[in-house]
C-alpha cells in the first residue's frame, strides 16, 4: 500500500445498533477498493472485519477492526465496530481515532436504541456524520420512514443527498437530489435515467432542504436563495463539505451492500464531505515545557502518536493500532513512551486489512496504523520522541458494572489462566480481573453477562484455559447491638506444665462500623498480668477475622478487660488468648448479633418514560429511591441506596426495561444492618463456614 499523505486521508467509524448492517457495509467497501474479489456474509463467517473465531461462530463484531480501502487517491482507514452494548469499550476506542462517523440504520428495523446511542456519542466526540440506511433491497425497507424519524428526533438538519427508486417493491435505482438525476442500478453499477413522476414530490422537499442549507453559509448565498437564484452543483458541494464538517448537516445515503448498491457513491461522498484529519484539531501536553503542544495532525511537527486499541491475538500476535498526531513515523523509528518511561524501536509499520498486516513505510500525521510487539504498550499510552516527549489525554472509556465469580477448573492452570485473561485484559478495557481476597474469590467484571461469557470462551478455545462462573459472594459484615458482660476459662492438664488463662471482659457497640474493634483494659490489682495484656488483644483481634454468626468479618465492637485470674505456673500468653476467643464468641453471641449488608450508591440513567418502572423494580429490590435529576434529551437520572445483594444481574433486567436505553453505575456506600429473613438465610447457608472455624 502506497504512503498517502494528511490531506489525503480519512478516518471512518462505522457506527449502529447490533445488526444493523455494519460489517456488510466494510465488506462491500472492501471489495469495490479490491482488497477482495468477492463480497463475503457475515453469516458465512468470511467477511474480512469479523475475523475473531468467536465472531465467526456468533455472527456478529465483538472487536473493532480496520479497512483501509485506497479510493480514487485517497486512503479511507474505515473502523467496523460492534453494535451490541456489552462492547462499547471497543466503539468508545474507535471513536477517538475516527474524524467522521457513517451512523448505518436498517431500512427494515428503522432508527434503534444503537442508533440514538451512536448519535449521542458522535455528539460526544463532535464527530461529523453521515447516515447510511442499509437494506434497501428487503421488501418491507422504508427509507421515508427512517427520514422521518431521524428529521424528529434532531431537526433539520437531515438531508438526503440520494433517495432509493422502488418499483414493485424493488429496488432498482436512486435519484441524486445534488445534481437532480436519476440513476437506475444495472448489477452494482448504475446508469443514467429519467427520474419517476412519483419521485418527485420527495425531490423536491430534500432539495429544498438542501437548498436552505446551503443558503445559510453566507449572507451572499442567502441573498441569492431568497433572489430566487438557482446555485450550482459544484457551488452546492463546497457549501454543503463545510455544514457537513461543521455537523449543521447530516447527509443520508442509501443502498444494499450485499448486492454493493449505493456503496460506490457513499464512498465518493466520504471522500467529498467527510474531513481529512488537517481540519481536526488534538492538542496534547509538551512534558519538558509544561505547555500545550498543539499537534493538530501537523506533518512538519515532532513525531508523536496515540495507542487507542491493542490486539492480543494468540495466532496473529500483539499489534498496537495507533493513529498519527503529528509528524512523520517512519519503520526503524526509536519511539519514547512516557507512560512506561521507555524507549522502544518500531520496527516495522503496517495497516492492518482486518487480521491481515500490510507493510507501509511510513504513516503521516493523521493516519492509523499498527505497531507490531511494542512488549510495554498498553492502550492509551502517548508515543513521541525523547527530544520532543508528548503526553495526549486516555480516551474516556465506560466502566464496567457486571461481575462475576470465576474458579479454574483444572487447579494447575490457574498462573496459565492468570496470564491469558491479562492479556485479554490488554486489549478490551472494559473487562477487568479483581482479586477479592476479603471473600476468598476471583472476580471478573465487563459490560454485561454476554461480554463475560464471550471471555470465558475465548480463554476455553483460544487460550486452552476453562474456567466457571458463578454468583459472587457478597461482602457482609457482623456486629453486635447490645452490651454484654462474660467470662471465659482456658484450662488444660496433660502432664508437666498445664495451661491456665481466666478472663473476664465487657463487650458493647463501639459506635463506629468503620473500625473493626477497639481493645482496652481496666485490669486493677494485677489480677491479670500486664505481660498477658497483649495475648488478650491478640485473641480479640483473631475473632473479629471470622464472626461467630455466620463466619463474615466483625466490625464495630468495643472489648473491655475488666478482670481474671491467672496461675503462676500454668498461665502462657496461648491460654489468655484462647480464653478471649471463647469470651468473645460467647460475648458475641449474647449482645444482639446482626448481619450488615453493603449499601451502594446507585445512579440510574434512563429516558423520562422508564422512570415509574425503574423506581418500581427498584422498589423491589430493597432500593431507597432519593430523588431524580434532569439531564438533557429527556432522559433522569434516578438516585438510590440499594444492597449490593440485589445489583446481581441487574444490569440484563434494565436493558430488558428500558430496550437497551437504560445505563446505571454504583459505588458502596456505607454498612447497614441487614433485615431479619436476610440474616437468617445467610446464617442457616454458611453453617458449614462456622464448622470449619470452631474446628480451627
């Protein structure tokens, strides 16, 4: 693949709800710019984007994976990401690379929840858009539908730029409102024709709609418009690139990209309106002066670069996909990561046609390509010179809220499945792996159930790793609500020195759950030696590791000595303490044992006509709702205290609620006591706990 330079570059992500015709628009996109001789389907699993095994079987994108298709002279690097929620991490990657976004939406299934959520984010990332309605060639595809919703939703800024010619429910051309001809389809190419007398009317309303925009670029234009003056094509193509890049505009196109319909010109029109990275703006942070280093995709500027996505591929190995923000990066490059304060050569440089490397020489600002065993790249790390060092800010990646336990089967493996799920790690920012050693577990978290079972099959038929999951144990807490007065004997005779430890204590509340205990003394008279005084705390601080009332952690309980005995010979700093063990689980048992549950803080963000079914099931679930907030795009978020108990599996009942427009996040909060028919449950189920413990 030739060397292209900054002007002559585009960066598109191809966003949309799951199923929505993506990957078979990147494959048709791949075949007109020759990188295939035949078009692939995503249900035989040979399209060049969805290479994964796991994506093969599944039919459907789990990762973002890049196209660059060289059209006409120009490179555009096309970025299929997934559509499914759980894999936003991989769309939120993509996004901070891209400079355009093409939004495809299903003639047949119409605007979506992933085509808001595409829209919000390209909002987010001020992204410039075009919409691309896919499935022109099914029956029941309406494209004046999806118009309609779109024009809605976000106003008049919707503009068609082509509208399909349907004859018996057949796709069989399109008119080109710009230039006002029609086209009629001969195969994948189309050819000239007379535009339908039923066409019309729709002519004549996107023109007009057009026209309005392009009117208002200037006050000239605007003269000319009203003088009733008609503008040129190429006078409506150069208004239209900057309401375009400026997103006042959002094109629509249409097509069939199983049958490569409308494809061709989608392409012309990302290479006419779509922005090269020269009209981008990315600003990052010079380490040596302190200042900003406005990088703003430069070729003349120092060599610097972003990392925003990894490949950890077990058959095509580590890949790090960065795009140029300014400068030259060359193969043999010596390139400074400041994140790792190291220095690393570049070797060679390559594109990446979906799993297949392209070597290139070089990459000018502004483009994306790959960086083979960087070993100290990770996402997100800034790579700039050590003359020159560049720090860019991470792109901000959505937190994952599901989690799940997880054991190894084959208890041999576990270093093995240790590694391979760090690497998995690496390269999806939103699946994490946490060591809960409080409760004896292995937990790991991602968007959603679908995410982690796909983790557990990658580890299973990539890594060679089995693993289960199950329901994780919840962190709960016991502590006492009386005050109580106790006595204890450790005594034992065998032969020689015995064993001889009396203690009377005082055990109550200490008013403050986030201390595990407090020890003190009141010991008058020596009837229990100063030197024992430490044996005691020691047995204290033993018991509160594991409650007598279910075996969890103790929190919040104040141990007084008050008095005992001891004998000259028999007593051993062994006996005092394990008579304070027995002083405390009798203590313990006598003073009002409760459990306490963790309480999170709960935000829920969903759109106005969920929020009485949200509180609700909220309800339900034991959440205290305390109160809703606004937020822009008649959407609220509702705020709750909630046990995190009842957050298992809460993230697939909101989904299901809200038709996937709901999103929440937590954090713990705070311990409150739990409710009786709660405690009694978790005594009676971790029985077997406080056998095991009275053994020890």
């Amino acid at each position: 693949m030739k060397v292209y330079t900054t002007d002559k570059i585009r960066n598109v992500v191809l966003l949309g709800h799951g199923g929505c015709g993506k990957t078979s628009l990147a494959e048709a996109m791949a075949y007109l710019g020759g990188i295939t001789s035949r078009i692939g389907k995503v249900t035989d699993g040979n399209t060049v984007s969805d290479y994964g095994k796991e994506e093969q079987k599944r039919h459907f994108s789990i990762t973002t994976s890049m196209i660059p298709i060289e059209w006409e002279d120009t490179k555009i690097n096309v970025l299929d990401t997934p559509g499914y929620f759980d894999f936003v991490g991989e769309v939120e990657e993509a996004v901070s690379a891209a400079d355009a976004a093409i939004i495809v939406i299903s003639g047949k299934a119409g605007v979506e929840v992933g085509t808001i959520k595409a829209w919000e984010l390209c909002d987010k990332y001020k992204l410039p858009r075009m919409v691309y309605v896919s499935d022109m060639d099914v029956d029941n595809a309406s494209f004046k539908q999806v118009v309609e919703d779109l024009t809605e939703s976000y106003g008049k800024k919707i503009a068609p730029f082509h509208f399909p010619i349907r004859e018996n429910e057949k796709f069989v051309g399109y008119v080109n409102v710009v230039s006002e001809t029609g086209y009629r389809w001969q195969g994948k190419d189309a050819v000239e024709d007379t535009i339908p007398d039923y066409s019309t009317p729709y002519l004549e309303a996107y023109r007009e709609t057009l026209m309005e925009a392009v009117a208002e670029t200037s006050e000239e234009m605007m003269d000319r418009y009203f003088s009733g003056e008609t503008f040129s094509p190429d006078e409506i193509r150069a208004a239209l690139r900057n309401n375009v890049v400026d997103g006042s505009i959002v094109p629509i196109s249409m097509g069939s990209s199983i049958l490569c319909q409308g494809v061709y010109t989608l392409l012309d029109d990302i290479v006419k309106y779509m922005p090269s990275p020269e009209n981008r703006e990315i600003a990052g942070i010079n380490l040596k002066t302190n200042e900003i280093y406005e990088a703003n995709y430069d070729f003349s500027k120092a060599k610097s670069a972003y990392i925003f996505k990894t490949i950890v591929d077990p058959y095509i190995g580590k890949y790090s996909l960065i795009k140029v923000c300014s400068g030259v990066i060359k193969a043999d490059d010596l390139l400074y990561n400041k994140d790792k304060d190291i220095e690393e050569k570049v070797g060679k440089l390559y594109v990446l046609q979906g799993s297949k490397p392209v070597e290139v020489s070089e990459l000018h600002a502004g483009d994306i390509g790959a960086l083979a065993k960087l070993t100290a790249a990770r996402t997100g790390n800034s790579l700039s010179t050590k003359a020159t060092p560049i720090q860019y800010a991470k792109a901000d990646i959505s937190v994952p809220y599901t989690y799940m336990r997880y054991k190894v089967k084959n208890k041999a493996e576990i270093d093995k499945a240790a590694q391979s799920l760090q690497k998995m790690t690496h390269e999806d920012q939103t699946l994490k792996v946490v060591n809960d050693t409080e409760n004896g577990q292995m937990l790991i978290y991602g968007m959603g159930d679908q995410q982690l079972e796909i983790a557990v099959s990658r580890l299973l038929n990539e890594y060679k790793v089995e693993i289960e999951l199950s329901k994780p144990k919840v962190a709960y807490r016991e502590t006492i609500k009386k005050k109580v007065d106790v006595e204890a004997k450790y005594k034992k005779q065998s032969g020689g020195h015995g064993q001889y430890g009396h203690v009377k204590m005082r055990f109550e509340p200490l008013g403050d759950l986030e201390k595990t205990y407090e020890f003190e003394q009141e010991v008058v008279g020596g009837a229990v030696p100063k030197n024992y005084f430490p044996a005691v705390e020691k047995g204290m601080q033993e018991s509160v590791l594991k409650g007598p009332l279910a075996a969890y952690p103790v929190v919040g309980v104040k141990g007084v000595l008050y008095d005992g005995s001891y004998h000259a010979v028999d007593s051993s700093e062994m006996a005092f303490k394990k008579a304070t063990i027995q002083a405390f689980k009798k203590g313990f048992m006598d003073a009002g044992p409760v459990l306490l549950e963790p309480i999170a803080s709960l935000k829920v963000c969903v759109p106005d006509a969920y929020t009485g079914d949200i509180m609700g099931d909220l309800n339900k679930r034991r959440g205290r709702v305390l109160g809703m907030n606004p937020m822009a795009g008649g959407k609220q978020v509702i705020e709750a205290d909630i046990p995190v108990s009842s957050l298992f599996g809460y993230c697939t009942v909101l989904r299901s609620m809200t038709g996937g427009q709901g999103t929440y996040s937590y954090e713990f909060a705070r311990y409150e006591q739990a409710p009786s028919d709660v405690q009694e449950k978790e005594v009676a189920a971790r029985a077997s706990k406080l056998e095991d413990a009275d053994a020890d």
